[in-house]
C-alpha cells in the first residue's frame, strides 16, 4: 500500500493559496521538516492506528505519541513550511 502524502497533508494544513508539490518533492520537504518519529506517527495515524498501538510501534508512551501528533501538525501549519510544500 503506497502513502499518498497530498491527501494525508490536505487533512492537517488549515489553509493552501496554492496545489501541494509531486509525491515526491512532499517526501523531501517532510524528511527535512520532520523527525523521525513525527514521520512514523504520521504513517501510522494514516494507517488508522490508535495511540496505544502507535506506542508500542516507536517505542514510548501515549503521552508523547499526542505530543509528537501536535508537534507535526503545528510544523505544518508554519508559513515557511507550507510554502516548501507548495508550488511555486
């Protein structure tokens, strides 16, 4: 099963003035916004997992599974990054 960025980013970012960039170019800017964990909680929140089994899969608590899941969504709400994800 292939992750579609554009639709998993078009549920978190508030507000686009402009189309998201290819699959690719998304993957980049997130690698480089992004860490690690916030990317695989990304993939899993995708997948429909629940907090508990996104834990147990990177190892940590519940509490910091919601921290990072706020922590990505903030970043992707940021002007500066919006504008890395959008074309130009």
């Amino acid at each position: 099963m292939t992750i579609k960025y554009r639709d998993i980013l078009m549920g978190y970012i508030d507000i686009l003035n402009k189309p998201l960039k290819s699959e690719d170019e998304l993957i980049e800017v997130l690698k480089r916004r992004l860490t690690k964990k916030e990317m695989k909680v990304l993939r899993a929140k995708d997948r429909n997992l629940n907090d508990d089994e996104i834990a147990l899969l990177i190892n940590c608590d519940e509490h910091r599974v919601k921290k990072l899941y706020e922590g990505y969504v903030k970043k992707l709400n940021q002007e500066k990054i919006k504008q890395e994800l959008m074309v130009e």
